[in-house]
C-alpha cells in the first residue's frame, strides 16, 4: 500500500499543482464569469448536495439511462448478432443500420417529441436511439470476424445452428460486443443530457441548462464534472465486466 | 467392431477466378479403409491430401465420388468419426476439460456422463491437473494432446488426423507418436492420417497410400508389413524399415519438383 502511494506520489503532485494554478490563473487573470476557479467548483458541489439537488437530479439522469441504455445494450446485442448469423439479414438491414449510426440521432429530437412528448418515455427512446445501432454494428462484426477455424471446428463435431451460436459465436464475439457496449455507453451518455436539455428539462440536463441561463458558471460545472465522473465509473464497470466474462482472454490481450 | 470406410472414386476441383470448374485437386480416388485399419496419406504439399481427408469427414463436398461408411452416404460431419486438427482448434474461452468435453455437449450427453469421460481422457492423454487451465497457458504438445482426447472422447468408429504432429517440435512431436500409439492399440479405431513425415507414416501405418500432385492422385499403395506392437526404436534400426523408408523416398522425391 505504502509502495503503491509512493509510486503515484509524483502524478498525484502534478495534478495538485494543475488545479493549484487553475486556482491562481482564476484570482489573477481569468476573470470569474469565464472559468470559475476550482474552489467555487467545490463550493457549488458543496451546496447542491447539501441541498438536494444534486442527488435528485443524478437519480433523475441515472434512472433514464439505465433503462435506455440497458434496453439499448439488450436489444443491440440480439440485433447484432442475428445480423452477423444471417447473411440475408445483414444484406436487408445494412443500409439503414448504417445510416441510421452515421446520422447525429440527436437530429430527431423535433420528430422524437412528436411521436413521444417531453416526458420520460420520450428521453428514454433518444437515449436508446442515440446508443443502439453502433452497438448493433459492433456485435454484428465481432460476429461476423469470428476466425474461420473455430466455425469449422464446431462443424467438425457435427454442431447444430443453435449450438455454434451459443457455444461458438457468442463466446467468441464477447470481446467486440463489451467493446461496443462501452462505445455505446458513451454515446447513451449524450443521449440523455441532450434528452434532458431538449425535451421537458430534468436531471443533470436541467441544471446545465438552469444553471447556464443564469450565469452561475460554478454551478455549470457540477453536472458537468459529475457526468464525467459517471462516464469513468461507468466505464470501469464495464472494463471489470469484461475481464470477468472472459477470462480466458487474460494475457492475451491486457 | 468399428466401421470401415470406402471411397468411391473422388474429384474435387475448385472453382477459378472466371466461375468454371479449375485444374483437379483430386482425382479419381478410390481406395477402401478396412475396420481398426491405421491407413497414412503421405505425400507433398499441394497433393490434395487433406482436402481429402476433409471430404471423408464431410466438412467438404466433392465435386464427384462419393464416401460410405456402414453403408451409409458421408454428406456431413457425424459424432461415429472425429477430426483432430493440425493445428489443434482448440476454444480459447474454454478450459481444458471444457475442450476435451465439446463433441460431448453437442452430442447431448448429460453432465454427469460427460464429466466421467471428460476425466477419463483426462488421465489417458496425461493432462491431469490442468483440467482448469484455458489453452494459451499450455503448450503446443499438451494443447494436441486436448484435441487428440477431445476427438477421442466421442468413442468414434473413425478418428480422421491431419498431420497431428505437424507444428510440434522433435522431441514433443515423438512423446506424443508413443503415447498415441499406445491409446491407439488399447482402443483400435479406423484412423486416416494425413502427414508428409516417412518415419512417422511407417511406425504408424498398416497401410500408405502415397499421392501425387498435379492432379491429386494415388501413385502407390505400400503395405508395412511391420509387426505389432512396434517400439519406435526397435523398428527404426530395422533392415525393413529402411526398406520402406528407401521405397517411400524414391516414389516421394518423383512427385516433388526436385
């Protein structure tokens, strides 16, 4: 433990000085309503938690999110893979999966709030929207970029469709499917801040917006650092995640 | 008692660049495996020899020709023969034992069943206590040694090998050639072997069938007459073997372009 701390001690003295002369930078040069100091961060922290705020409106972000980008996952990861299975399948859906990932999906804001309202259903449909074809197209080519040998090893002990998918295909994508998750992880994060801004305003999205209209550029910052702060936990999650399924790729690839 | 194979009179061309059938790979092979029959198909590389082999197991259709066993039509892979691979196929998200018990899963053996084979291969390979491990943590030699009881482990009537030994080295490749042999006599299998090494064809074979290339074909059929059991280095320093290896040498060195 004593090792480990001393080895970090140089990074962690860097960054202490990074913030240090953000801190001076804000009280000498940079005037307050451009960049607040970190100090002014920490405050507003401070008083949006003692508040309540904070917590509500994480919650708030947190629950479209989860179900959004979880449904994304679900249901992108069974796209993926029926289109890397089936060639008739892929040569059907391609071109619209493939727009549909090109296009900024937050373009369909105005159509979204047509069909769906500003209220929750319609933040969680952008969130899934924004999120699910580039995990589609991940699944869809960790499937189809499965070495030859292992399929004609399934073949070779006389496999049945099911079974080379369940045993063969699934295992074998594994790792280009987390991979898409946590693109898709990155995308579903914008997804509901653009959710929250542009349909009826909750959630951190609301205290951007809140916040920005009144110039509390402090206060801008907590939803800002606490979306970041979420996206690295997020994603650590599913790095563990992903070591935990496949073990066997332990040394090979880390 | 085992079942034999009979290749009836096979071609297989692949198609060209224009669509139209290209220059045969194989042509017109026929030849019949004799059950518990140990036959080698030696010869150089480019002669077909394990597109053939594929055939026999059905993971490749022949353009003409077909292949029995028991009476029966080989269109597809079937659990009565099993492959064991060149370069050893194993699942990487599998463990050893989980490797060795695949055939097993498919098949639909329950898990108790499965588990007592799966243990028993275990120890006739000689793989105890690495049941556990994922396959990049062993090496080469103890990888086959998984595909050899994977193979083994469905009791098949026909073990197909493509050069088992191909990517070993000497030493592990000549521990493996005993211990094979030895499994091989306590629990007799009809076995096609694909290899281009002479050596490894006359201490194994009852029969090799020695191909030529440009097309694919038979140029001779030798019998080893050698008796069994055979201790490797007993019949190494034989005046027959020498014979044989003389023999295959000269059909061999013929084929290649020298």
């Amino acid at each position: 433990m004593l090792t480990y701390w001393r080895k970090r001690l140089p990074d962690v003295t860097l960054h202490l000085g990074v913030l240090l002369l953000w801190e001076i930078a804000c009280r000498t040069v940079i005037p307050p309503m451009f960049l607040p100091p970190p100090s002014a961060i920490v405050a507003a922290f401070a008083e949006t938690s003692r508040t309540g705020e904070l917590w509500t409106q994480l919650r708030q972000t947190l629950s479209v999110l989860s179900v959004g980008f979880g449904l994304a996952a679900v249901t992108g990861v069974i796209v993926g893979v029926a289109m890397g299975t089936s060639k008739t399948l892929s040569r059907f859906l391609d071109p619209y999966v493939n727009a549909m990932n090109a296009m900024p999906t937050v373009a369909l804001v105005p159509v979204v709030i047509i069909w769906l309202g500003l209220g929750y259903e319609a933040k969680v449909f952008l969130t899934w929207l924004v999120s699910f074809f580039s995990m589609v197209i991940s699944a869809q080519t960790g499937v189809q970029n499965i070495p030859f040998s292992y399929l004609d090893t399934a073949r070779a002990f006389a496999s049945n469709r099911w079974a080379i998918i369940r045993m063969v295909v699934l295992p074998a994508a594994i790792p280009f499917i987390v991979s898409g998750i946590r693109i898709g992880l990155g995308r579903a994060l914008v997804g509901v801040v653009v959710a929250e801004m542009f349909t009826a305003l909750s959630g951190l999205g609301y205290m951007l917006t809140n916040y920005g209209n009144t110039f509390k550029i402090n206060f801008v910052f907590v939803p800002i650092v606490t979306l970041a702060i979420l996206s690295i936990v997020l994603n650590s999650c599913l790095q563990w995640a992903e070591k935990k399924l496949t073990p066997w790729n332990r040394g090979r690839n880390h | 008692m085992v079942a034999g194979l009979s290749v009836k009179r096979i071609c297989k061309a692949f198609p060209d660049a224009t669509g139209a059938m290209g220059f045969p790979v194989l042509k017109d092979i026929s030849f019949d495996a004799k059950p518990g029959e140990f036959i080698s198909l030696i010869g150089p590389s480019g002669c077909g020899k394990t597109t053939l082999l594929r055939i026999m197991h059905g993971l490749d259709t022949p353009t003409s020709g077909t292949i029995f066993s028991r009476d029966k039509k080989i269109n597809a892979p079937a659990h009565d023969r099993a492959f064991v691979f060149q370069h050893f196929n194993l699942f990487p998200w599998r463990t050893v034992a989980d490797n060795i018990g695949y055939g097993l899963e498919v098949r639909g053996d329950d898990r108790s069943a499965r588990q007592d084979v799966v243990r028993k291969m275990v120890s006739l390979v000689g793989l105890n206590g690495f049941e556990k491990h994922y396959p990049h943590e062993i090496s080469g030699g103890m990888q086959q040694r998984v595909g050899i009881a994977r193979a083994l482990s469905l009791n098949p009537d026909i073990l197909l090998m493509d050069e088992p030994f191909g990517a070993l080295d000497a030493i592990t490749r000549e521990r493996l050639q005993r211990d094979i042999a030895d499994i091989l006599a306590r629990t007799p299998k009809t076995t096609l072997f694909v290899t281009h090494n002479m050596d490894e064809a006359i201490y194994f074979s009852d029969r090799i069938l020695v191909f030529g290339t440009k097309p694919g074909r038979i140029v001779e059929e030798v019998i080893v007459p050698l008796q069994r059991p055979r201790q490797a280095d007993v019949i190494r320093g034989s005046r027959e073997f020498a014979d044989l290896r003389e023999h295959l040498w000269s059909l061999l060195s013929r084929e290649m372009d020298l």
